[in-house]
C-alpha cells in the first residue's frame, strides 16, 4: 500500500480547516483534516453534500473566494502551498495540480471554441508557441477518445460525456502531478460513467499522476481508488486503505453508510438506513459531528471531539470507540 | 387483481422549435421523439420499474401517465378509460386519484407557500372536508411521513428544511387526496445516500398502508430491487426488456440491458465487473435511427438490425424483450 | 421546535443582518429619507410654519430666523412650500406608479401565461410605448389631457406601465415551466390558483424594486412637467413649478428660491434609489458577486 520511508508525499494536508463568512455567519466548511498521499495514488474522498469534501477539493487548488480562511498547512511535494503569494500559487494551479470540475456544462465557456480553451491554458503556463500548443491540444483530445478536429467546435455542440472529457484532457495536457476530480461522473448516466472512468484510470497510468477522486459515490471509489477518506460534517472520520474500508470499517458512519446503500445483492432485500439526517455546517453540534444519528454513541461523543486515532499505521479513526482504555475499543468489531 | 393502468401504443413526438423562416419554406418538420409507441400494464397494488438513462424517455412517460402532458398517439387506460379523452372536470377529479412524487423536492415546492398550505392545498382544490378537517388531515398526513411534531412543520417554509424533509412533504402532498396510483419520478435521486434508503423505505411503508401502485422511475438500478415487482429497462423511447429484478439483474437478454448492469457501479472493490460499453453515444432523439434503435451500438447487431424494428417477444409469463437475436426462443 | 425559530427572535435577526450588510444599511438610509419626506407630505399642516398659498412676508426675503428658507417673489414661505410640496410630488408619485402598476402587472401575467400571439400582439405593443422617449410622451399626454393632480398622474402612468408589463411577463413566462407550477398542475389546480397563488407571489419581489425606481423617476418627471408648465396650477405648491419659478432670480442672487425646491427633488429621488438599489442588492446578492 505505501512505500515506507521518508520520501517527500505528493500531498500533505496537516490540520487543514477551512471557514468562510456567509450573510448568516460563519460556515466551518472542513475541520483539522490530517490525510496525505503518495505519487500517482488515486485517493478517494467521500461523502455526502456538506461534508466538506468539495471545499477540500478547492482548497488545495487554492480556489476558494477571497473572504475564506484556511489554517493548518497543505504541502504539495514538500512546500507549503498556503503560505505562498498568490501569484506563486497561480504557476503551480493549473500546471502542476489541475481540477476536472462537476458540471462540464458550465465550466466551460460557451463562446470559445474548444482550442481556445486548450491554447488559453497551455499559454499561461507554458512558454511554447501557439503551433506547439495546438499540438499538446490534439494529444490531449485524442488521449480521451475525441477527434481531433472537433478542436474547432464550439462546447454545445458536444454531448455531456464528450463535454466531460474534454475538460479531462484540459486537466490533463500541462501533464500535471497532481489531479482533483470533484464528482467528474455524478452528471453522467451510467453508462457514460463507466466510459469516463476508464480513461480516467488509463490517463493516470500513462501520464503517471496522483488523482484525488472526490465523490458521494461509493460504487465508483471501490473501482478507482487506492485509499479512501470518509468525511462526515466537515470531519475526516476514517481514512484507510480501499479494503479495509469497505471490508473493515471502524467508523460508525462508514458502516452505516455502506450498509445503507442500495446494492444489487438479490439476497439482500432488507432496507436499513440512518436515522437523522447530516449536520448543518452553520450550526455545528458539539463534540462529534455524528453524535446524533450513531449507534454506538457514548456521553463523550456529546460533549467533545474525538481525536484522530490512529489504529494501525496508517490507518485513521476519528473515533471515541477506538480510543485506549474506551470500554468499548476492545469489544468493538 | 385488476389492471389499473394499461398503456398502449403510447407515443409523445415533441416538436422542434424552428425558426420562423425555415418553418415556410419547408414542408418537412422536425420532432423529438420522446416516447415511441410503447405498452405495459400495471396491476393494483403492484410497483412497476421503469429504468433508463437520460433520453430514454422514462420522464415523459411518467407525466403522460397523469396527462401532465398530452400523447401524440396512444392511449393510457385507468381503470379502463383512457385519460386522454377525459373533459376537463373528469380530468381534475382524476388528479384525485393519480398523483406524482417529483425528482427536485425544493423546486416541486412553492418557495412561497408554507409546508401546511402546500400539503393542504389538493384538499382545498378538491373541497375535500371542511377546513378544520382538512387541517387535521394535514396533520396526519405530516405524521404519516415522519414529520413530527406536525403542527410545528406546518408553518415553515421549504427554504427552512433539508433536502428530506422536503421530500417527504411532496410526498405528503401526493398523497393527501388518497390516491390509487402514484408515479415516483426519480424521487430519490437528488437525496443524500444515507437518506435515499430512508425515504425508500417510507414509500415502501406508505404503499402497504395506503394500497399504493407505483410506477418508480428510475435510473438506478439497484433502488429498484427493494421496490419494484416488475422492471422495464427503456432506451430511446422504447421498452426494451422486462423481467423481475433476479431475471433482469441475472440473466440480461437485451445488449442494452447487458451494458447497463455491467456499468452499474458495485460498492464493493471485490465484486467489480468486466465493462461492457457500447460503442458512440446516445443518438439524438430527433433523428432516430432505422430498424432497431439500439444497432448502431449494439456489438450483436445483424442485419435485420438495421432494418426491422424488432417484435416484442414473450419469453416467460413475466419476462419480454425486444430484440432480433430471440426472435425464435 | 427549536427558539431559533419564535419571531421576535428572528425579527432581531435580521434586523442586525440588514445593519450590519452595506446594501442593507443603504437601503436603510434611503427608506429613512422617504420616511421622512413622508412624514412631511402626511402632517403639513402640523409641521409647516405657515400656509404656503398666502403671502406670510416681505417678498425676496433670504433666509431669517422667521423664514427659515427665505421668501419667493410673491412673498411665501419657503420653506412651507416645500414641506407641503412633498404632498404633491409624493401623491402624484405614488398615483402615476400605482396605475401603471395597476396596468402593467396584470397583463404581464395574462400575457406570459397565455403565451402565443396574444403575447406577442401585447408585447409589440408595450414595447412600442416604452420605446418613446418618456418624458416626451408624457408632455404630449398631458398636454392633451390638460394640468391637475390625476391628468398629471395619469400622463406618467403611461410611460412606466410597460416597465411592469415587461418584468412580470419575462418572468411569468420562465417561472410557468418551472417543477412547482408543474406540481400545482399535477393536484388539479386551476389556472387562476396558479397564477394567484403560484406564479405571482414568485414574481412580485422584482416589481418591488422596480416599484422604486419608477417612484424615483416619476417624482422627477412630474417636476420636469410642472417646470414646463404642463403639471399643477400654482398656487399649489409644487417643488417642479418653485424651481421654475426660480430661475427667474437667479441671476439677482436669490438663490434660496431654486435651491431649496431642487434640493428636495434631489433628495427624494435619492432615498428612493438608494432604497432600491439597497433592498435589491440585499434581496439578490448574486448581483455582482465577487469571483468564485
């Protein structure tokens, strides 16, 4: 799973939180997330809308609005990138960490034509002439399975899929450490999906990245991921590796979601779900994000959060049950 | 069991918003063709799935089950009377008894109208009862869905709950009048994972206890399991397969529908399935292709593909597909 | 359920939400002029020193301490004039507005909801009135229908109906295929419960800040129209007629005579836009958003 050692991480994010100001007042959008991962690792965070996956996401690409605060620190291959001047951070996005966004209905922009799009961001980036920037545009469009002389049609005149697409060859034509894919499939039907996802799997291969795969989807994360965080109410609540997850989850939320799920198992007709429904991020409970809706929850889970404990390595709880001398650690499972 | 509804033939052609000029000068004119002359039946008390993509027609057939909107050939019987020859006092006290739960609880609500209001409005539109019966009912109704302490909900705005809570309150509304049929429009889709299960389960309730029928409309696969009797797998328009969720899920007949389960996502890294992905897209509804609408991706296309439309075939009391390839099974 | 939720609670609320918001706070300045000015309008008789229709001093009289705002060339008090013009430009305001409201909104909802050529026939219409200079075809109207409070009002109902026609039916016709009109179809409602109670409460907020505006634009054109001579008959006073009144005296240095009644029309079109533009930003914060 990992190659031990001290080698600089691709990503480091150390107690990153992240709070902005909205007309009702503060919104703690990610809180003291500790999670890092290696070179060309598909990391895969999930959760459910609110969570804080999605302002993860943009706070390592450094995108949030002006008025968002972000403390702790996030090392991209060993630097800080919080702490740069924005104009620094401005070299690095795009080039070095891309995004592939949700809706590549909007995120495109409707009266440019698709190489305007590629040349406006290999220019920016890269000092090469406009001919060479056409070129890496055609490899990058061919990359994803489109022709490439569909460089010279305009965003609606391609299907969703084919839209999507492009803005992963746009993601991916700087050749770039480190990609963001924040839901790339959600807008998709299934069968696009799967189209989607695997050329998202070849394209990491082949150009060695890392991919963050951000996603309420659990079925999609068991296909791509390499290691999965679950975040819950702005918390990372469990961080481990692929299978351990879905075969051993720790978390109460993990279990329950993936219990919850509607799978295809025609033995399995029995419905559970989770009572409640997940926390509102302007008026954060106290203690654990998940105090009121869990199982096993104690007097403690009520009054403060849990730390993040962590039960083997490399593997991360951010649990009261698990903690040494909880009663409960030991018959747990 | 009675049938309650009965669909044939059923067709919606949309037309194409063409410019004035083209409109003179050419005879010809353009449709989407939405929903292509389709059949099923739908027993009482029993929950039909009907499952596709997007451009697969499944909404359209959803609101021409109500006459939300009106076939452009076809009919739909209730009860044994087609809802597209109903005058309009007939058609307004149908809506007493066909009733829709809607894919996006908070635009399905008025941002204006208090949770109560919206709840009691069909029992108003009908004059059903008198106005502190109609409340009560509301009340009821709030309970029946989860929504506890009623008279509390009663006064808030949409704009003040979650994403559940407002689909429970669509559904309370749909359900208000006690209807006997209820189309389902993707009502789960747009909910958080861990509260789909939820409100399935709270429409699984709600069917036993008010003697509901469903046509659950769906793209995902997996939801129907819990709920459906029978599926129908759609594309383009047409009705592919149905089948049980075992026969369907098991055994595929149809390449579509072989397609579409081996790219439905497992949340399970162990269980993960070869691919199967048919070549190209979803062709554009306006210009559909001859023959069978699938061949131009189907990997199994032959030749009678791309000229015959294929028959429906009865494969088993409870299973049809629609496909050359078992033409003599 | 929860204290969050009782009323006064969220009245406070909100109260500290709009002082603390710079468009809430200027919206707020531009209602505490109007409210002012209205105030003026409501308790003239209470409030001014003296009957502005009747000569209370020496003629010319810069400001004293008995004429606060000096005297005009017939010898009325300023300063009344003012106060009781407020009368005036806000009745006629308010009338001019109301009516075309009173015109507009509800063929806006016809027109939208209906759809077809009868929305296209009602459109080309209204744009072919709005599309007149205004403030020219209220002269012509009024020059038509001759001066007093409800020919004057009537002349600027004209020129603003079509603004309200256009917002209500723009949206009207957007809003119509929106889920929740939909849902209303699907429970058996009737076209007038939609539009009453669906589609209207959804479309009215923007009127609002129109509503505003117009008021703003109609003080100013009732003013340019009396300045012309076409809109009250003195002596009512009228701040539009004072200030062309005035400029008769400008150049003898008797300044006080325009300025004041120009001031005033300054001042209320101001509280009215500062009041709009405010509430608007306030309601729909999108507008102009700082980049994501």
């Amino acid at each position: 799973m990992r190659p031990g050692g001290d080698f600089v991480k691709l990503l480091k994010l150390e107690n990153v939180s992240v709070k902005y100001k909205t007309r009702e007042g503060w919104v703690l959008a990610a809180e003291d997330v500790n999670i890092s991962m290696e070179k060309q690792e598909t990391l895969g965070i999930v959760g459910e809308s609110g969570c804080g996956k999605s302002t993860l996401g943009n706070a390592i690409l450094g995108i949030l609005p002006r008025e968002t605060i972000v403390d702790g620190k996030i090392f991209f291959n060993g630097e800080d990138i919080i702490s740069l001047p924005r104009k620094k951070f401005r070299m690095i996005r795009g080039k070095d960490i891309s995004m592939i966004f949700q809706d590549p209905m909007t995120s495109l922009n409707p009266v440019m034509k698709l190489k305007h799009h590629f040349i406006e961001t290999i220019l920016t980036h890269k000092d090469v002439s406009k001919e060479e920037a056409l070129n890496m545009a055609e490899k990058a469009l061919t990359d994803v399975g489109i022709n490439a002389d569909r460089l010279n049609d305009y965003p609606f005149q391609l299907s969703g899929g084919m839209r999507q697409r492009v803005m992963i060859a746009l993601a991916l034509v700087l050749n770039p450490k480190l990609v963001i894919a924040d839901e790339p499939t959600t807008s998709l039907d299934v069968i696009v999906q799967a189209q989607i996802l695997n050329i998202l799997k070849g394209l990491q291969k082949e150009y060695n990245m890392g991919m963050i795969l951000i996603t309420h989807d659990l079925g999609v994360v068991a296909e791509v991921a390499d290691n999965i965080g679950v975040m819950y109410g702005g918390h990372l609540v469990e961080y481990s590796t692929k299978m351990n997850i879905y075969k051993d989850p720790k978390h109460p939320y993990t279990k329950a979601l993936l219990e919850s799920i509607p799978n295809t198992d025609i033995n399995d007709r029995e419905l559970t779900f989770i009572e409640g429904y997940p926390p509102d991020l302007m008026s954060v409970p106290e203690g654990c994000r998940f105090s009121d809706r869990c199982p096993k929850v104690m007097d403690i889970c009520k009054s403060s959060t849990p730390p993040d404990i962590f039960i083997e390595e490399n593997r991360l709880v951010k649990c009261w049950l698990y903690k040494e001398g909880s009663a409960q650690s030991a018959n747990d499972n | 069991m009675q049938t309650i509804i009965k669909a044939r033939d059923l067709t919606k052609h949309f037309p194409v918003k063409e410019p004035l000029l083209k409109k003179l000068l050419t005879k010809e004119r353009k449709y989407v063709h939405a929903v292509n002359g389709i059949d099923f039946d739908i027993m009482e008390n029993q929950t039909l799935g009907l499952v596709g993509e997007s451009g697969s027609g499944k909404t359209t057939t959803g609101r021409l089950c109500l006459r939300l909107l009106d076939a452009t050939r076809g009919e739909v019987s209730y009860f044994g009377k087609n809802i597209f020859e109903l005058e309009k006092e007939s058609l307004r006290k149908l809506r007493k008894e066909i009733q829709i739960i809607f894919q996006d609880p908070l635009a399905a609500l008025n941002p204006y109208m208090k949770v109560g209001e919206a709840v009691r409005h069909p029992l108003d539109i009908h004059k059903i009862g008198t106005p502190k019966q109609r409340y009560e009912k509301v009340l009821e109704m709030l309970t029946k869905v989860n929504l506890e302490p009623a008279e509390d909900f009663y006064s808030r705005y949409p704009r003040e709950l979650s994403g559940g809570q407002r689909q429970r309150i669509v559904i309370a509304r749909a359900l208000i009048t006690e209807p006997k049929f209820v189309v389902a429009d993707e009502a789960v889709a747009m909910l958080d994972v861990s509260v789909r299960s939820q409100l399935l389960e709270l429409m699984i309730q709600l069917k036993k206890e008010m003697n509901l029928t469903y046509l659950f409309i769906t793209h995902d696969l997996a939801t129907t399991k819990y709920i459906c009797d029978k599926i129908a797998v759609m594309y383009l328009g047409n009705i592919v397969e149905t089948g049980s969720f075992e026969e369907i899920y098991t055994n595929p007949m149809h390449p579509y529908t072989k397609a579409l389960i081996s790219a439905v996502p497992e949340a399970d890294p162990e269980k993960q399935k070869e691919k199967i992905i048919p070549g190209g897209e979803v062709p554009n509804p306006i210009d559909l292709p001859e023959g069978c609408p699938f061949h131009p991706r189907c990997s199994e296309a032959k030749e009678i593909c791309k000229r015959e439309f294929p028959d429906t075939i009865k494969v088993s009391d409870t299973r049809n597909v629609s496909c050359h390839l078992y033409k003599n099974a | 359920m929860k204290k969050e939720w009782s009323p006064s609670y969220r009245l406070g609320k909100a109260l500290s939400r709009v002082f603390k918001n710079k468009s809430g706070l200027m919206a707020f300045i531009g209602l505490a002029i109007l409210v002012t000015y209205i105030i003026f309008a409501v308790f003239a008789p209470y409030i001014a020193p003296y009957d502005p229709t009747v000569k209370s001093g020496p003629a010319y009289s810069p400001p004293t301490k008995d004429h606060w705002f000096g005297t005009t060339n017939l010898g009325y008090d300023v300063l009344s004039r003012i106060i009781y013009g407020a009368r005036i430009a806000l009745l006629i305001a308010f009338l001019a507005v109301a009516v075309a409201a009173a015109i507009g909104i509800p063929l806006g909802l016809l027109s939208g909801y209906i759809g077809g050529t009868f929305d296209r026939i009602l459109s080309m219409i209204m744009d072919a009135v709005y599309s007149f200079p205004g403030l020219v075809l209220a002269i012509a109207i009024a020059a038509v229908l001759g001066p007093g409070i409800i020919n004057v009002a009537l002349s600027i109902a004209v020129i603003y109906a079509p603004t309200y026609f256009r917002v209500i039916r723009n949206q009207v016709s957007s809003i119509k295929d929106d889920l929740f009109v939909e849902a209303a179809r699907a429970i058996g409602a009737r076209d007038r419960t939609i539009l009453l109670k669906y589609i209207l409460p959804n479309v009215l907020p923007s009127v609002i800040v129109v509503l505003s505006m117009n008021l703003a634009d109609a003080i100013m054109t009732e003013a340019g129209l009396s300045f012309l001579g076409l809109g009250i008959a003195p002596p009512t006073p009228d701040w539009g007629y004072d200030l062309s009144n005035g400029q008769r005296f400008l150049l003898l240095n008797y300044w006080w005579m325009i300025i004041f009644p120009g001031m005033s029309i300054i001042t209320v079109v101001l509280g009215f836009s500062l009041f709009s533009e405010g509430a608007n930003e306030y309601l729909n914060p999108n507008v102009g958003e700082t980049r994501r």
